[in-house]
C-alpha cells in the first residue's frame, strides 16, 4: 500500500490530476462529473478526515488548493 500511495503522490504533482481519471473514467460507476463542485469538495473533505480506504489516502495527498483545483476541473 505504501509503494502505491508514493505513486499516486507523484502522479498528482506531476500529471495536473488526470490521475483521477485512471478510477473515476466514466466507464465505472464512480463518475466524477455527475457530481458538482460543491459535493466534490465536501466529499474530498470527508475522505481527508476518515482513515481508510483508497480515496482517504488520496484526499490527505492533496492540499486545500488542490481540492479547489479538482473541483474545478471535474465538477459539473
Ligand atoms: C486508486 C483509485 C482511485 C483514484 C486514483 C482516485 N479515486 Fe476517488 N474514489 C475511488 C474509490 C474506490 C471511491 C469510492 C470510495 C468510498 O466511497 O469510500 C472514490 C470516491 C471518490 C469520490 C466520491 C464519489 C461519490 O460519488 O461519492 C470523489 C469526489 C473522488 N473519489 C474524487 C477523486 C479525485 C479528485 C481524485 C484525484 C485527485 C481521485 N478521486 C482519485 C478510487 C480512486
């Protein structure tokens, strides 16, 4: 878990968060664009205070500005 983890820090850092894509593709439920803004920030703040699971880790990679950034990015 720890290796993967590294990973994902430097894709975020170096791929403007496309990475995202590689789990939230569309193709699988977890869309991101069905969610708005707002929602994605919250949830992003949820998984940053929760201690397990895939998207807990993630959240407590990315920084306030990030999440802003994400939400932006993906939010519809
Ligand atoms: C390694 C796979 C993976 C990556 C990479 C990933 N996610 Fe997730 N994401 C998940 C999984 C699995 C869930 C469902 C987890 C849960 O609900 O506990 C999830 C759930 C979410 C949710 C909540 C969706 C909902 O409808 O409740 C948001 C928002 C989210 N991810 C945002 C992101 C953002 C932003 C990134 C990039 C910074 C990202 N994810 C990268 C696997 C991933």
């Amino acid at each position: 878990m720890k290796k993967v983890v590294i990973f994902l820090g430097v894709m975020l850092f170096a791929k403007d968060f496309v990475f995202c894509t590689s789990c939230h593709n569309g193709r699988k439920e977890i869309k991101l664009s069905t969610l708005t803004k707002q929602e994605i920030v919250k949830k992003l703040h949820e998984f940053k205070s929760s201690e397990k699971g895939t998207m807990s880790y993630i959240a407590k990679g990315l920084s306030e500005k990030d999440i802003k950034k994400v939400a932006e990015k993906y939010g519809k």
